[in-house]
C-alpha cells in the first residue's frame, strides 16, 4: 500500500497544461483549485492511466479558459471604474495640485513636441529620395603644404569619368550654380539666385515628384529647364507650363520641359529653376568644361549599383586621381590632392566643409535641443513625483484600509500609474492646444515650416503624443506609485498619516535636479548673448555703416560697371564706388602662392580678393606700409599686389616694410604669374568671428578672368533712402528691366551669426518655461509645506514669531536647495559653453561674476515663488491655525 502511495504522488498533471491552470485561476483560490484538480488527476490516473488523466486534465484546463477571460475583463473594468472615480474627486478635491500638475505636464509635452519635431525634420533631410542610402557625393581634399582643405566640390570632368572607370557607379551627376541669370518672359525681368544647372541623369539619381513633363528627358537637350510649381506659378500663372519659353539673359530661349512640385524643406540643396548642363557647353565653354585642375565649384554625386560597397570604391578613387590629375595638380599648384565618398544622408548634419551649400545643420545643435526636451519633461515629471509623494500622508488611510481589505501591492501601483496617466492623458490636449499656438513663432524662430496637420503628420504627432504620456505618465508615475504601495496598512491605520522622513531627501534631490537644469538654460543663455554682442561690436578692421553693396553679377551690369559708377557717383550722398568679386560674408576664394623659386610644400593657400582701384578707400581700409593701386602705374593692373598684415608672417617678413618690392608666384589661374607685393594693409576680418584673420592678397581687377559679383556704395551720414532712390533710379536708366538687388553690409555680417542668435531665442525661451515649469512645482511644495506645518505655525506665532519669522522658516530649505542648484550646474554650465565658444577664433572670456548673477537670479525667483504661501501661511490666524487638523 505504501508503495502505491508513493507512486502516486510522483504522478503530476501535464507541465504546460498545470502552469496555464495556475495563469487561469484567481491568486486567492489558486492554491485550493489546483491542489483539487492535481488529487482528481492522480485518481484517474491510477484507476485509467497516464492517457486518460492528461486527456481530462486539459479539457478542465479549456474549459475554465471563457470563465477566466469573463472574470478578467469583469473585475478589471470593475476596478477601471473605481480608481477612475478615485482619480476624479482627487482632481476635484485638490483643485490647486491638479493645475500645477496639468499646467506643468502640458507646458512640458508642448516644449518636448516643438523640439522633437526640429530634432525629426533635420535628422529627416534629403531621406525622402528612394535611393538615399545608395547616393553618394564625391568630395575634394586638397593638400597644400601644411594646410589641409576639405572641399564640398570638384572639377567639372570628375563626375562623368567616374561612370566611366568605375563599374559600381549606376549613375553619376553633376550640379552647378552659374551666375545670378536674369529671366525674362514678355516686358518682365528677373534675376533668378537659385538657377542650378544639372546633368541629364539627375532625376534618375533625385525623386521628385513629377506634375508635368517626362524627367527622363527633361534635361536632355541644351537650354532645357524645369521649374518648380512655385516657379511655375510665378512666370505663367499655372503649373502646366510645359513647352513655354524663357529668355536668358538677354541672349538664349530656354524651353520648360517639365514642372515638378517644390523641392521638400529638408532637402540639403534648393532649386527654383533647374537647367540642362548641357547648356553650360555654350555658356562656360568646352574648355572649362574639360579641365580637371580649376573651376572647383561642382558638386558631383553618384548612385552606386545595389549591393556595391562604398568602401571598394573609396579603395580605387587614389589610383583615379593618380591617372587623371595627380601630375597636372601637383605641377600647377602644388597640391596633394584627394577624393572621397561622403553619404548623402551624412551632408546636412555632419558635413563642414569648405563651399558647403547654405542652410547646413550641425549634429551638435540636435544633440542640444534633444536634450532640452528631455530634461524640460523630465522637470516637468519631477513636479508630479514631488507633489505626489509630499501630499501622501494624505492618502495613507486609503492605502491602508486597501490592504486590509486584500489590495496586492501590484494592484497598488497599478492605481498610482493609472492615475499618473490620467493626467498626462489630461495634459495632452493642453499641450498640443499650446503648440499650436506657439507653432508660427517657432517656426519664424527656428527657420523651419513645421506643422500639427493630423493630415500631413499624424504617424509623427500620434507618436510623439503617446510617447509624450507614456514616459510622463509612467515617469512620473512610477516613484510615487512604490512609494506610496509601500505603506505598512497597520502603522497607518494608527497614526492616521505617514512619517515622510525618509522619502524627503529624494524630493530635496529632485528639486535641486530641476533648478540645476533651469540654471545650466539660464548660464547659457546669458553667455550666448554676451558672445552675440561681443561679435557685433568687435571691430572688423573695415567700416560697415552706411555701406549699401549692389548685386552686379548680371549679364548686363558686366559691360556697365564703369557707366554705373559714374550714375551713382553723381548723387551728393555718394561719397565712393568701388567693385569687387567678393565681399566679406558673401563668397571666398583661395589659391596657392609662393615665393619665386620655393619648393612646392612651401606653397601656400590664401584669401585672393580681386577688387578694383578704389576698394581700399570705399571700405576704409588702412595701410599700413606702401601704397594702394593706381593709375599712375601701368604696371599695377599686370603685377602689382597688395598682402595684409598675416601674409607677411606667413611669407617670414618681420616687419610690413621688409615685404614691399618683393615678388610673389601667385597659381590661381593654371599658369604662375609673377606679381610684386606695392602694399601691406592692416588686419581685417573677411569672413565671421568663427574664424582667424587668414593671409590675404588683393588683386586689381584686371587680373581677375571671371566676373565681377558686387558694387559697393560708400553712403555719406545723412538719410539714406535718397541715396537708394537715386541708385535704384540710375540702375534703371542704364539697364532697363534688369532688377536692381542691394543689401546693408551691417547686416550681411549680422547675417553671419543667424545660427546662433536663433539658438539665443530658442535657449531664452525654454530657459524660461524649464523655470516656470520648475517653479510651479515649488510652488505646490511650498504650499504644502505650509499646509504640513500650519500647527507649528499658530503655535509660533502665539508665541511671538514675526511674518518675516515665519518666512524665514518655511523658506530656507527652498533657498539652501537652489543655492545647492547652483554650485552643481555652474561648472556644467562653463564647461558646456566653453566647448561651444571653441568655435569662435575671437570670443568672451567667461567671468566668475555672470553666474553669481545668474545664482542671484535663481534664488529670487525661487524666493519670490515660495513667499507667496510662507506670507499667506504668516498671515493667518493662530487661532484656526491651532485648531487645525
């Protein structure tokens, strides 16, 4: 008999078909169910085998299936509604908490889906093409001497034996800009700046979404054009303009062989008008076309085969250049010379080099902005965590009568989170409410056309908002939710409250988390200014004011520039007109130089600034040795050069005088030309406070082969609006129909610094909500301090404390803690815009006393949120206050 016995009791259900009996039964009678059903099952088995039992087993195991999924759903509803119902008189009951909670929840979701959005648009560019992750664009380095300079351009010959040599690339094209082309239809002319010519291939390597023509063979033929839809518009008032024609410059019939839909923002480069390269044969010449040392300005990209590996092809581009240029490079410039393969998805975010197409990102600035959102939610989570486990003592006999009446813990927390994402789920609407306001002021501020248009972006917006509630909600949930579960129901029950002692110093922590944050804003914010006015008011070395430059880079400005000079010269408020190819913050040019004779890693790369005789004057430039261009030499216009004060140390000169009458090889053009230095002129800064003051040599004009871009106008101090009436007026005199473009060089050099003084804005504004937001939840801490202490307070008061007594008492832990902010974000703070300054070749020296000041500040806020209830505290009637339960 005893052996059966222990027989029997090694006879146990199947495994799988006991655990899913377990999962189906509730946790109370778990123990009794099971233990029931395990007896039945060893008698069956015993009486009728392992067969039968199994078979039994599992059909009580299926049939109990219905009956679990009904009581789940039942009791899980049941319990839905009471910790919804809980939830509501909590937020009807506490009013105050429920709108700082909300308020700060919804202001920081909304600053998290503003800058989540920029994050996602620039790390979305140029990812719409369907071949994205096999383009390529081919890129230049350049060697000279010491100096390296990456390139974002090639030569023109590069791209189509590239197709050729390597049979990895399906594709290859090209894409130039050629000039500022004046358009004209009918008696209307305009000068069109975002004409770009491209290779007949382009739209097989770019997507673009088509609305007229065939892509394929739209830029087939010479003085073919497509045009946007915008563009379309813009000439002939519908988007169909298919076969219509257009007058370049004066000269040549373009033909519109196809429309397309505007270029997306997101796209690294922008066209308005996109003409066939095949044109530039008759515009650029043959010839240009054909040499591989010059006319680096080409950006060449390539569609590799599916399943080529780019690294193959970087392996091979060495032994290419080797064969197609190396010699030539090395004779005529002496430069080392190199191309590489840069993704196409890499360009906008991680691309710095030289003749880089405007509108470029930094990856640094996204890496920023992402971590404003997440430490603005974050601050905005710490209200709700803090507010919550503070007010809990209030919530104890609710805790515990749960738990004498069977609560599990997890039921608990289940509670808490829910409640947490009420009022996330609560916040939600408030916040994209928000965003949607701020929207266009966000987007004039950051430059970007971002909308909350369920119907463009619903995947984004439906992500981000669940996103946004399911971390504040389950964030800021999850803290208070384990601390209050973990209530002992006796110790409660007795005392009627909760000892908070050991949960305070986590608040404490959290608070001085989020004043740390809200300071390292301030901190940046201030020094981003400071650096912002330092460049505006450092001097150039150039006058700026009163400087009006006129755009002359037109077919017809060319042949009149002399004419135009004298027009303008003819108004009293003119005081000079020069000409230039390049003006500071609009375009550079660097060519090899040498002295005669020097080996070739000598050589070295300079600023070459073509000008004409009266630039020096126009701008204000000072001389520091020798003289400036004139016509009293003749010699001037084929050998003269003016070097600025850089130049000579970099060429050994000790003193500007010992550089006068030397000669210079200057390899800008294929051929050394040998020119003698006439004068050295001060230091002055061609290009933003970004970078050194580089050597630089000023040729006249005449020996310069290509065009002339700018006019500048030198305004005397008086009203300026006649002197432009009478340029504009002048212009039109002498080509009629050609539009006349000017700019303020002022605000050319203001316009170099847009990327950071949009980033001043965006920092300003979410230094300021990150406090706000900070603040709300001091405020509910202070209140509830308050609240905690009202007994402490009568008796205080009934004996003889003062208002500012009382003040004192329930506002020094806030003060200590923000004190405490501070000295943990200083240092973070001028480490952080240390390395942002390190972009700057002339820059701030960060003082000591700005984050005092910005401690001082953070102190005052704070006590000015927490007085409000100290006062009201203060104020109150000792009486009620004693009485107070």
């Amino acid at each position: 008999m005893s052996e059966k016995l222990i027989q029997n009791d090694c006879v146990h259900a199947p495994k799988i078909a006991r655990w899913l009996m377990k999962s189906l039964t509730v946790a109370s009678h778990r123990h009794a169910i099971v233990g029931d059903f395990e007896e039945i099952y060893r008698e069956i088995h015993r009486e009728n085998g392992r067969l039968p039992a199994n078979l039994w087993y599992w059909r009580q195991t299926l049939h109990s299936i219905p009956g679990f999924i009904h009581h789940t759903i039942y009791w899980s509803l049941l319990m839905f509604r009471n910790y919804l119902l809980i939830a509501l008189r909590n937020l009807r009951k506490y009013k105050a908490y429920s709108f700082i909670n909300i308020a700060g929840l919804a202001l920081g979701i909304a600053c998290c889906i503003l800058i989540l959005m920029v994050v996602v648009d620039e790390l979305s560019f140029d990812r719409h093409h369907k071949n994205a992750a096999n383009i390529y664009r081919v890129v230049t380095d350049f060697k000279v001497g010491n100096n390296e300079i990456p390139l974002a351009v090639t030569s023109f010959p590069i791209a189509p034996a590239l197709k050729t040599d390597f049979p990895e690339v399906a594709e290859s094209v090209r894409l130039v800009k050629w000039g500022n082309p004046t358009i004209k239809l009918a008696d209307e002319q305009f000068t069109e700046s975002n004409f770009w010519w491209a290779d007949s291939g382009f739209f097989s390597v770019f997507s673009a979404d088509v609305i007229a023509g065939d892509l394929q063979t739209a830029l087939k033929n010479p003085f073919s054009v497509v045009l946007t839809r915008a563009t379309a518009k813009k000439y002939f008032g519908k988007s169909d303009a298919v076969g219509q024609s257009l007058t370049l410059d004066n000269q040549h019939e373009l033909t519109v062989t196809a429309v397309i839909e505007n270029l997306p923002k997101n796209s690294h480069f922008q066209f308005d008008l996109l003409g066939s390269f095949a044109s530039l044969e008759t515009l650029a010449g043959d010839e240009t076309l054909s040499i591989w040392h010059a006319f680096f300005q080409i950006y060449t990209y390539v569609l590799l085969q599916n399943g080529s590996d780019p690294a193959t092809i970087a392996a091979k581009l060495p032994a290419f250049v080797d064969t197609h240029m190396h010699d030539e490079m090395a004779a005529t410039f002496g430069r080392t010379y190199g191309l590489q393969l840069q993704p196409l998805t890499d360009i906008h975010l991680h691309s710095q080099r030289k003749s880089e197409l405007p509108g470029g990102g930094d990856i640094l600035y996204v890496y920023i902005f992402a971590a404003i959102s997440l430490f603005i939610l974050l601050i905005a989570c710490i209200n709700y965590m803090n507010l919550a486990t503070a007010r809990s003592a209030h919530r104890a006999k609710e805790i515990g009568m749960r738990k004498v009446l069977g609560a599990y813990r997890g039921q608990l927390v289940k509670q808490f989170l829910g409640e947490s994402l009420l009022i996330s789920l609560l916040a939600l609407p408030v916040a994209l409410l928000i965003a949607q306001l701020a929207l266009p002021f966000f987007n004039d501020l950051s430059g970007k056309s971002l909308t909350l248009d369920i119907s463009e972006n619903f995947r984004l917006i439906l992500l981000l908002s669940l996103g946004s509630i399911a971390v504040t909600g389950l964030l800021g949930g999850a803290f208070p939710a384990i601390v209050l579960s973990s209530f002992n129901p006796i110790r409660t029950l007795k005392t009627a409250g909760f000892s908070q002692s050991g949960k305070g110093g986590l608040r404490k922590l959290l608070v001085v988390f989020q004043f740390s944050v809200s300071i390292i804003l301030i901190a940046c914010t201030v020094l981003l200014y400071q650096q912002l006015q330092f460049l505006r008011n450092q001097k150039l070395g150039l006058n700026t004011e009163q400087v009006i430059t006129v755009s002359a880079n037109s077919e017809g400005a060319q042949s009149h520039t002399d004419a135009l000079r004298n027009a303008f010269l003819q108004h009293t408020g003119v005081q000079s007109v020069a000409s230039a190819v390049f003006l500071p913050g609009k375009g550079i040019l660097n060519t090899p130089w040498m002295k005669p004779g020097s080996a070739a890693e000598e050589r070295f790369e300079m600023t070459t600034l073509p000008v004409d005789y009266d630039f020096l004057a126009a701008m204000d430039i000072s001389l520091t040795a020798g003289r400036n261009f004139s016509h009293e030499f003749a010699t001037d216009t084929s050998e003269a050069v003016i070097i600025n004060e850089t130049a000579t140390k970099t060429f050994g000169w000790l003193q500007p005088e010992d550089a006068i009458g030397e000669e210079l090889e200057w390899h800008g053009t294929g051929t050394a030309q040998v020119c003698r230095v006439i004068g050295v002129v001060k230091d002055f800064n061609f290009q933003s406070l970004h970078n050194p003051i580089a050597p630089m040599l000023i040729l006249p004009l005449e020996r310069w082969p290509g065009p002339i871009n700018f006019m500048v106008v030198k305004a005397q101090p008086t009203d300026i609006a006649p002197v432009l009436a009478h340029l504009e007026s002048e212009w039109g005199n002498i080509l009629p129909g050609v539009p006349f473009h000017y700019t303020f060089l002022d605000e050319d050099f203001a316009n170099l610094y847009t990327n950071e003084t949009k980033l001043g804005k965006i920092f300003l504004i979410f230094a300021a909500l990150a406090i706000i937001i900070a603040c709300l939840g001091l405020f509910g801490l202070g209140a509830f301090s308050a609240e905690q202490r009202t007994k402490e307070i009568g008796i205080r008061k009934t004996l003889g404390a003062t208002v500012p007594n009382i003040l004192v008492l329930l506002s020094r832990d806030f003060i200590f803690l923000v004190l405490v902010a501070s000295v943990v974000a200083t240092p973070l703070a001028w480490w952080t815009m240390n390395r942002w300054l390190d972009n700057f070749a002339y820059k701030i020296h960060i003082q000591p006393l700005t984050f005092v000041l910005v401690a001082v500040v953070a102190l005052m806020i704070a006590l000015l949120t927490v007085s409000f209830q100290a006062i009201k505290a203060a104020l109150a009637n000792p009486v009620k206050s004693l009485k107070y339960e």
